[in-house]
C-alpha cells in the first residue's frame, strides 16, 4: 500500500467520522425551510388576494401583458401586504364591549366612535411567518386556521411535505419549529466536527498535518527515538506531543525540550535537534525515500571486523547498539554476502527482572565459550538491539552453525509476550521481509520439538499479520535450512 493510499485512509475515516451524508441532508434540510420562510405568491401592487392587498411589490422585470414573465411564486424579494376582511371577516371586527364603549364614549364625546369596527392597518412582510404573526395578533383564528390563511399565500407544493409548518411552528408554538430544526441540526454537524477533528489532534495547525500523523507517525516515531532512560524504554503520551508539537508551532524550543526531558537521559543539545526535527507537512512525508538515506552501509562490516565470539569487546565498542530504525536492516540485508534464507524466532529470560543483552552475552561466554548466540534481541521494554553482526552465522543449542540462518530472540518466559516487543518484532520482521520477500519464518519449538518457547503459534502469526507462509512439506528439526536456489525451486 502506498503513502498516498495510507493517507486516503486517514482521510476516508475523517470523512466517515463527519458522516457528510447526513450532514448533507440536513443541510439541505436547512436550505430548504430558509427557501419556504423566504418564499410568498406573486400579486401585483394594489391587488387584494388570499386575504391580503399588495401595497408594495419589490419584485422587477414583471411585463403582465407579456407570458412567463410574471412569476408564480417569489423569492428573497421585499415587499409589503395588507390584511383584508377577505382572510376572516367575522374574525377581524374588533367588538368592543360594554365597559369600554361607555369609556370610550366618555372620552370621545361621541358614541359612534366606540362602536365595533373593522381593522384595517394590519401591515405585513409578505413572508409565511410574518403573514402567520399579523393574523394571529389580529384574530382569533386558530393555529389551523392561519396556517389555512398562510398556505393560500405559498405554493406548498414546491416544497417537502410538513415544511411550511416547520417554517410556521415558532409563531404557533408548535415543537416542530424551524428554530428546534436549526438547532438540532447544527448541533449534530458542529458535534460530529468536534468528534471528528479530536481524533486525529496532534496539535499541527491544519488538519491536513493532523493526519499525517494519524497515518504515518513522523513525529511520534521521531520523539520515540530518544524516548529511552538508561535501557528502559519510554513512551511519550498523545498529551504530552500534543504539547511539544505547539510549543514547536509557537518558537518555544527550550520549552518543548523540558517536556520531552521527563522521556529521556540524551543530552539537551539531542532534545532540542529532536524538537527541530518535528515537521508533518505531507509534501514531505510523501516524498520517495531510498532506503539508505541516513544509514551507514559499512555498519554491518566493521561489526563484522570487531566480532570475537567470547573475546569480542562489548564495552568499547557500540555491537550491542539498539536500533532506531529498522529499514536499516532492510539495507544491511539487501547488501549482505551470506546466504540467508530462514529466520528462527526464540524467547527466554528470567521470570522477575530483566536481562541486558549483555548480561546474555556474559552467559553464552560463560556456558558455551562463544558470543551473543541471536543476531537480534528485543527487550520486554520494546528495545531492539543488535546481537551476533548478520554477516557471522549462527549456532544451533548444541554449538554446531546453523547455515541461512538469522536468529530471533524476545524476552520472554511465557505468553502472553509484552506488547512492547510484539511492536517491535512486528516492525523487524516486516523490515527482513520487504529485504527477503520469500524468507521462511520459524518458531524455535518447530526446530527443537519439545521447546515450548517462543510462546506463540509463529506460522499462524505470520499468515495474518503478513500473508506469508513458509514451503509446504519442510520439517525445519529435520531439514537442513535451504538454499537460495531450493528455496526459489520449492516456491515455484
């Protein structure tokens, strides 16, 4: 899979986080009551119809005498009706009751003028819930009946069903207002936003840089690397990058170096390159990277050179050195002499404590009289470190060499492993099958019937974690390791 497929990933899940789909359908939801608030029949000035007479139209470009240009239904235009009797007329007579026609009387002078009469200068937008406000402070038409009045002034038809009185339900106080839709609705896009966008905060300023993280882990690959106090390894929280990344955005070096102190014991010139270092933008992390970029390929050599078996100098020289970054070995592999043509996996340790992997080296000495057995040891604190130089061929139990061969061992007395080293033994082994596609991979209990070690079903893990598997009717405690030749044969 390639980064831009990783990337698309990360973006897909944004997106399905989002759920757009529904954002979309109620944004159009939205859309729609805006249109039906803002929507009212076309009359002409002065004209009296459904209950109401134009006194301004603000819609232009109407020829009347000419077909098609007066428009059936208006838009987002200004202009103002007036209620006529025809709405309701027995509603829109004020009766004026016994008390206040004798007060009225009284002040007027005059009877006929506290009579019961018509209302006349009901004024209005000519707007659904404007028309729907005049006629209910005017009368005393029930909320059916003025949205009867209402819906004479809007084609209903254009819209979906129980819109218009979604657009009316703040006026007649019904729950199912445009105002609860609003609501309702923004508040489930703006939550899913917030949803969304905390899942993948790294603390970048763009979204973008936020996913790069979330797919590929630049940054946290690069904190992680000098995350480590004396052998034990550290792991810096989501919080605490968080913080780093912007007080990196903000200039504030020293400052992000103080937090990165409390992961690691590497000097405070290494935390502040390691800060500096920190850079998410996509046309970088996208770009080609050659597998040898920044690794020494001499390394495996002067190893070689320096190797003793039980003499070897382990204290003034870095043999034992732990492995930042495993697409080295891919590099070291691709450029090894040696045949190599199956990896066996082992585990062993103490029950409480922990081994170094000098402490190992001390017991092979001590036992058998030659070096670090495993070309490879990972630590139940997730520390890769390098064993036996991959160009010297290994050893079997009875300290015979064992050809093609290159050793495993995780630290480990029974299952389940440490997460940590599974992580680790993940990223390894997937380094030496990118080197070696068609490699075979072996538990140490398939060579040595009996062992129960490395704890796990190797084969099992192999086939789903990376769809491989090793050539079918081979008995590694009974054949020798193949060749390049056999192995290439026997594959097919």
């Amino acid at each position: 899979m390639s980064k831009k497929d990783i990337l698309q990933g990360a973006l897909t899940g944004v997106a399905n986080l989002l759920d757009l789909t529904d954002a979309e359908r109620k944004s159009r939801q939205l859309r729609e009551l805006d249109a039906a608030a803002n929507s009212f029949k076309y009359v002409e000035s002065e004209t009296v119809a459904n209950g109401f007479k134009t006194v301004t139209s603000g819609v232009t470009d109407v020829v009347s005498q000419v077909q098609g240009s007066v428009p059936d239904q208006a838009s987002y235009a200004l202009g103002v009706v007036q209620l006529d009797k025809s709405a309701a007329k027995s509603e829109l007579v004020k009766v004026v009751s016994a008390p206040d026609k004798s007060d009225f009387t009284a002040i007027t002078g005059n009877s006929k003028l506290s009579g019961n009469g018509f209302l006349d200068v009901s004024i209005s937008a000519p707007f659904p819930e404007a028309i729907a406000e005049v006629v209910q402070t005017t009368t005393n038409l029930k909320p059916d009946q003025i949205k009867a009045v209402v819906n004479k002034n809007i084609n209903t038809e254009l819209f979906t069903d129980g819109t218009l009185d979604t657009v009316l339900g703040d006026v007649i106080k019904s729950s199912n207002s445009i105002s609860n839709v609003l609501n309702t609705n923004i508040t489930s896009i703006v939550g899913n936003t917030n949803i969304s966008l905390g899942k993948v905060d790294f603390g970048f300023g763009s979204l973008l840089e936020n996913l790069v993280e979330q797919a590929f882990q630049p940054t946290k690959v690069n904190l992680d690397s000098i995350a480590r106090i004396g052998d034990v390894v550290k792991t810096v929280s989501n919080q605490d990058l968080q913080k780093i990344v912007r007080l990196k955005k903000q200039g504030k070096i020293e400052e992000a170096a103080d937090i990165l102190q409390k992961y690691s014991d590497s000097p405070r010139s290494i935390l502040i390159a390691t800060v500096n270092k920190i850079d998410n933008r996509a046309s970088k992390v996208l770009e080609p990277e050659p597998l040898a970029i920044d690794i020494p390929t001499s390394r495996t050599d002067n190893f070689v050179n320096i190797w003793r078996e039980a003499f070897t100098d382990i204290y003034g020289t870095k043999i034992f050195s732990p492995v930042i970054r495993t697409v080295e070995i891919e590099t070291e592999l691709a450029n090894l002499r040696r045949e190599v043509t199956e990896v066996v996996v082992q585990a062993g340790g103490v029950e409480e404590g922990h081994y170094t992997i000098e402490d190992l080296h001390r017991v092979f000495v001590e036992e058998y009289e030659v070096g670090f057995i495993p070309h490879f040891y990972i630590t139940k604190y997730g520390v890769i470190h390098r064993g036996r130089p991959l160009e010297v061929e290994t050893f079997d139990d009875d300290i015979n060499k064992v050809p093609r061969s290159i050793r495993i061992l995780l630290e480990a007395t029974r299952a389940p492993l440490a997460s940590k080293t599974m992580r680790e033994f993940k990223k390894l082994l997937g380094s030496i099958y990118r080197a070696k596609p068609g490699i075979q991979v072996f538990g140490f209990n398939q060579v040595v019937p009996g062992e129960e070690n490395p704890f796990f079903d190797v084969p099992r893990y192999i086939k789903n974690t990376f769809d491989k598997y090793n050539v079918p009717d081979y008995n590694p405690s009974k054949d020798a390791p193949l060749t390049q030749k056999e192995l290439i044969d026997r594959r097919g």
